[in-house]
C-alpha cells in the first residue's frame, strides 16, 4: 500500500527524498501508536472487543455466502 500511495504522489506531485521520508516516519508511527490506543479502549471498556469480534463473524459469514 505505502509503494501505491507513493507513486499516486509521484504522479501528481514533485516527490522529494525529504517528502518520502516523512511519510516513511509518519506511516511508521501511526502503525505503532494504533496498538496503544486499542489496548487503551479494551481496558477501559473490556466487552468491545468481544463486540469487535462478532461484528467480524458476521461480516466474514455474510462475504463468505455472497461469494460462493
């Protein structure tokens, strides 16, 4: 995905190795602050992801019977 968006860039903007860097740093981050903020949320509310989870049941079962 981050060599997609790259080149989406490139295609309609100057791409510099300082503006490649940056998003480098900014994808690194986001992808290492999610697992904090979610582990946040199921402390304080524990039964969201039980909830999470059923919401994906559901949806795969649905897909799953739509593509067969």
């Amino acid at each position: 995905m981050f060599g997609n968006v790259l080149l989406w860039l490139e295609e309609h903007f100057v791409v510099s190795s300082r503006v490649t860097s940056l998003l480098a740093m900014a994808a690194g981050i986001g992808v290492n602050l999610a697992p904090l903020v979610v582990g946040q949320v199921i402390e304080k509310h524990p039964m969201v992801l039980i909830y999470l989870q059923v919401r994906e049941c559901i949806i795969e079962g649905f897909f799953k019977k739509v593509s067969i």
